[in-house]
C-alpha cells in the first residue's frame, strides 16, 4: 500500500496535467450522477418533505463513490505505468560510475537515462557472442551513447569452446571504434572443456589480433573468482574490469582498473535492473585510456 501512495504522489508530479484532469472529469461525472439523482428525488412528490436530508445522503454517497473510483483508477493506471524509483545511493562513492548494458535491457531510453541522479559517465556495451552471435541493441545502443556524450566501450562475449580466431572476427565485422572510445574489451567467464591451457591460447590469441587490429591493447572483463582460479599471471599487463558484488567494499589484491559492484542499479530509461560500475582513478586517467 506504501508503494501505491509512492506512485500516485509520483505520478501527480511526474504527470501534474494529466493527474489534474483526471481528478476534474471523475468529480463532473460524479456531479452529473448527483444532479440526475436529485431531479428524480425531487420530481416524487411524496418525498419531498425528506428532500433535503436525502440530497445530504446522495452527497455522501456520491462522495464516496468519487474517492473510491478515483483510486480504483489510479491503482490499475499507476500499475500498467509504473514509476521508477532510482536507487542513486548505489552509484554515491568517490569513484567514477558507469553501466554496462545489452539486449537484456530491452529498447533504452537515452534521452531519459541522461536525465538520472546517477553520475554516469561511461558505458559499455555488449555487441558480439562467440563466432556469429550479435547483440540485437548493440547499434543503437552504441550510436545514442555516442549522442549522449558517454564515453563508450565494447565488449564481446568469450565463448571458450569455439575458436577464438573466429570469434574476433565476429567482434571486428560489427565495431569500429573511434577517437574518445574505450579499447575493446573481451568478456571470458566460462571454463573451456577443452582444459585451462587451451583457454588460456583461446583468450591471448584473441586478445592480440584485437591490439594489431585496433591499436591499442584490451581491456579484459572477468568475475574475480574466475580470474584468480584461471587467468591471474597469464594476462598481466592488461588492464582488467573484475566483476564482484560486494557494494561498497571494494575489490583487494587486485589491481583493478574497473569493477561491476552491482547488478542492481536502477536507472531511468532502463528496463528493469542493470550493472553499476566503477573505475579506479579520475575523469581524466578515465580519459586517457581512450583511443586518439
């Protein structure tokens, strides 16, 4: 019941004209019922004399009617257009904050993600799996972050059991990245079946034709278990964005450059929950790790 409460005040300051008119046309309507009540009471001669305590009682009535139409509709038209409540406290810390997002999120609204409490500044975004799979929102996500002035990154999911030539074939045929955008980044999280040294080739081998591809050297993006268990002392000299939830505490012995804190930020514009990230240093080592 709070929340319903919470959404209607929302909704009458998100939608004050809208809120107002709805008010006007349920209370005329309530008026017109009364009005027609009225004139049947008093064209009954018999009742007339009582007319007067029966107008009070049609008041009440009709009164009650209002109040309880009015929040029947409200309940359904706040229930089919719920609004966000964002939870920028989860994005408040002396660290530059950013999301990562794909087709998970279903169909962004930029325009109004740039309007959010939380101080985003970056953006990741998925736009390839394995050797032929492609994110269905990375275009448009890519361009509208580009419009919005984020700083912008991509990153393609590693699948550990297809060959890894292939796989960044995939990643260069979709994303072209240009001056201000972050290096490209490769996303591994599964063991391969075919034993850790064979991901481990899989993953370097990857990684290499991106930097003689793009120029620069990858970004790797791994959960911390994953990274200390299979690839810590393999990939040193890349810079790493470790995943692991855990808020405010920050991940240790870990040399870090980026960490996914939280895959429950909520962001205006974005369907549903989304990642929160970190990034270790200021807006303009941020910047510096960008191509030219």
């Amino acid at each position: 019941m709070n929340n319903l409460f919470r959404n209607i005040i929302a909704y009458k300051s998100t939608h004050p004209i809208r809120f107002i008119a709805i008010l006007l046309l349920l209370f005329f309507s309530i008026l017109l019922f009364v009005f027609i009540v009225k004139k049947i009471i008093y064209k009954r001669k018999h009742i007339i004399a009582i007319g007067s305590r029966i107008w009070n009682f049609v008041w009440k009535i009709g009164l009650t009617i209002f109040v309880m139409t009015l929040g029947v509709f409200l309940m359904i038209h706040v229930k089919s257009n719920p609004i966000k409540f964002e939870n920028a406290y989860i994005s408040s810390s002396k660290h530059i904050f950013g999301l990562d997002v794909s087709q998970y999120q279903s169909k962004i609204n930029w325009a109004k993600v740039k309007t959010s409490k939380h101080p985003i500044k970056f953006v990741f975004i998925r736009s390839s799996m394995g050797k032929n799979g492609k994110d269905s929102e990375f275009q448009y996500n890519w361009k509208n972050a580009k419009k919005y002035n984020y700083i912008r990154g991509a990153y393609h999911y590693y699948r550990p059991n297809e060959n890894s030539t292939k796989q960044f074939n995939n990643f260069s045929s979709i994303v072209h990245l240009s001056s201000g955008d972050f290096p490209p980044v490769l996303d591994i999280e599964r063991k391969s079946v075919f034993g850790k040294k064979k991901l481990r080739e899989g993953v370097l081998n990857w990684l290499k034709l991106a930097e003689a591809h793009y120029g620069i050297k990858p970004i790797i993006y791994t959960g911390q278990s994953f990274y200390e268990k299979n690839l810590k002392g393999y990939v040193d000299g890349y810079q790493l964005w470790i995943a692991a939830y855990s808020g405010k505490h920050k991940v240790k012995k870990i040399d870090w450059t980026f960490h996914q804190f939280t895959e429950k930020a909520v962001v205006l514009g974005i369907e549903g929950k989304v990642d929160g990230n970190d990034f270790n240093g200021t807006m303009t080592e941020l910047k510096s790790l960008c191509l030219d």
